[in-house]
C-alpha cells in the first residue's frame, strides 16, 4: 500500500491511498481529505499504513458524525445500556452543542475540530464549565465506539486535553436559613415537598416517585425504589432505580414521620371525598390536581423558582434541599461518618461524596487548624 498527500489549500489536505490493482491491471485509489496540520497528516498517514500492516485496515466509511452519534446512541438505547431520559440529553448534547460535526465524516473529524467546539461554548459565557465537561464526555464516548466498531483508525480524541472539570461548591442552605425557608413556605403546597427533602436528602424525582407502601411509620423508614422522570416531550413516567447504590433505606427522624402521618391522613380522606376508596398502597405521597397522578415535576421546579425568588433565596433550587442536609450532616460527622451519609444519599461511591462537598471538609481542617494554633509555640 501507497499513501501520498497533497496540501490542496492551507489547512486542507488530501490523502491518496493505492488500495490495488483492478482486473483490468489498472492501480485502485482512495481517497481521504483532512483538516489540519502537518503533523495531523502525517499521523493518519502511519495510521493507515499501519493498519494496513496488521491486516485490519478498512476502506473510508461515508458515516458523518451526525449519522453515527444517532447510531450509536439509539443502538445503546435499545439494548438498554442507556436510560431514555439519558438518551434525550445525549441528543440536546448533539443539537446544541455539536452540530457544526454533524455533515462532516466521522474519519475527517480532527482534534483541531473538537477543540474548535469548546472553545466556542467556553466564548458563549452563559455555559457552566460543567457543561462543556459533559460535552467531552459524551464526544469522547462516541468516538470511543467509533473506534471499537473499525469506523475509524485513529480516535482524535486521544489527542484532546480535556477541558477542566469545574469545582462543584454545592448551594446549601444554612441550619438558619433552611428554617426561615420553611417558615416563608407554610401553607404553600410546595411546603411538605420541600420538607421531606430537607428531612431526607431525596432527590426530586425520589420524592416525587415515592408510594405509600414504600413507608413504613411505626419503624420510622422510607424505601427508595424508584423516581419519577420527565422527557422531552413533557410525559412522566415512574422508573425504577438500576443501581444497588440508589435503591436503599432511609430512616426517618421524628419530625419526618409526623410530617408523613399528617399527609396520610390527609390523603385517605381526600380520597374517600372523591369517591376513590381508602386504599393508599400504591398511591403517590405526594399528587398532582387530579388527585391521583405524580407531581409533575416541571411545575414543582417552576413553583420553587417562583417562590425563592419572591423570598430572597434566589439562587436556591429544589436539589438545594439535598445539597442542604447532606452537608448539615457531613458537617456534624465529618469524614469519619462520610460513609454512612455516601450511602443515604445514595451515591455511588463514597468518592462521590468526598469529591463532591470536599469544601465542608477543608472547613473542618481550617477549624482543626485554628483548634492546634499555638500548641507548639515556644515559651517567651
């Protein structure tokens, strides 16, 4: 095998590669354009030549990126390596932050191309450093099945710092501020959501998923075993948890189970008024206006927006209740305990956690640090 190239415009380079002979003896070409440097050329140029070498060089696919990225994560999401809801932010991912790849061959792609995208998100100014975190995830992941699949030779990615993974500082509430929380949410319908939340450390969608067979009051405990997940297209559907990690047991202090006897009794007779039975098993804690359906969470989010921004907690958001007892926890046991809070909240991995709220530990060794000052001051 022969391959040459020819800069055919700066930056633009076309290679030729001599594939063998027809059956009339004349020479077989194909041919690859690239985008890039010198250097790029050259690589894929030894790419090829060593592919060759090994026997498992294939001739240019005409995939572009945008034709396999729904490949590859459609076909992730029939064989159910992926969630819906996962799939769906895979492809906000691809509409809003990768389209200028989207025509172009998968194999044409270069480094300079991908760096050329976060640069442009990170121009923007209005994107979180850990959005542009999670765009390199998500390209690195379909570039990485490209390269399995023999679609490409090179994976460019390889070739890619990646972009910084910001410092999550999680936006918690203080003991006092969580109290004048509560206090300006009395009466709110929001008002028991909000509470449990901060009683418990669940997530939006653990709380709104939770059924009244997953509690049990005399033992003080609630069973998490699922989560209710809105898509795109605005429906719910109640899911059940896929890790060991987030089906777990919760239990409960006793301002919780007060809380959650009031709402049961609330419930039964509400449901006895619109002629629906008693029976509360598998009815949500928490129901929309029929009575009978989810929360929707949409008007959850929407509802508490309204509310910290009438009251003065403006940057303050529903995960803010988890964030807000995870840390009032963490800061009462501190690493020795962190385990125990890893796992009620229902983290992976204790990692999670320390990764996570690494800043309520440096206040407890800024504390310790003030605590040791002067111990090993010399006598005057």
């Amino acid at each position: 095998m022969k391959v040459t190239y020819i800069e055919r415009s700066p930056g633009h380079w076309r290679l030729r590669i001599e594939t063998g002979v027809g059956p009339e003896g004349q020479r077989l070409f194909k041919y690859e354009t690239l985008r890039g440097t010198l250097d790029d050329v050259r690589r894929r140029r030894f790419a090829i030549l060593q592919a060759h070498e090994e026997q498992t060089w294939t001739e240019p696919s005409k995939f572009t990126f945008g034709a396999f990225f729904k490949y590859w994560n459609e076909t992730r999401r029939t064989l159910d390596k992926i969630t819906r809801s996962t799939a769906e932010n895979y492809e906000k991912v691809f509409r809003y932050y990768l389209q200028p790849l989207a025509g172009k061959r998968i194999q044409r792609i270069t480094a300079q191309d991908v760096q050329a995208i976060y640069t442009t998100m990170a121009k923007r100014g209005d994107l979180a450093a850990g959005t542009i975190a999670h765009t390199h995830r998500v390209v690195t992941a379909c570039f990485h099945a490209a390269r399995r699949a023999n679609i490409i030779k090179v994976n460019v990615m390889e070739e890619i710092e990646a972009p910084r993974r910001p410092r999550i500082k999680p936006k918690a509430l203080s003991e006092a501020e969580a109290v004048r929380l509560m206090t300006t949410l009395a009466g709110h319908w929001i008002e028991p959501i909000v509470g449990l939340s901060l009683a418990t450390g669940l997530r939006k969608g653990e709380v709104l998923g939770l059924r009244w067979d997953g509690i049990d009051l005399d033992a003080g405990r609630l069973y998490v075993r699922g989560q209710i997940v809105q898509y795109e297209d605005r429906s719910i559907e109640w899911v059940a948890t896929k890790t060991e990690a987030g089906t777990r047991t919760i239990s409960l202090g006793a301002d919780a189970v007060d809380l959650l006897r009031r709402l049961r009794i609330t419930a039964g007779e509400r449901r006895m008024a619109a002629g629906l039975g008693g029976g509360l098993d598998e009815a949500y804690v928490f129901v929309g206006l029929d009575g009978v359906s989810a929360v929707n969470p949409a008007s959850l989010q929407s509802a508490i927006r309204r509310h910290c921004d009438a009251h003065g907690f403006a940057d303050f958001t529903f995960h803010g209740a988890r964030h807000t007892h995870i840390t009032a926890l963490l800061a009462r046991v501190g690493k020795a305990g962190a385990k125990a809070v890893s796992q009620r909240a229902g983290h992976a991995d204790l990692s999670t956690t320390l990764k996570v709220y690494q800043t309520v530990f440096e206040e407890d060794d800024r504390a310790l640090a003030d605590l040791a000052s002067g111990l090993f001051r010399g006598r005057k």
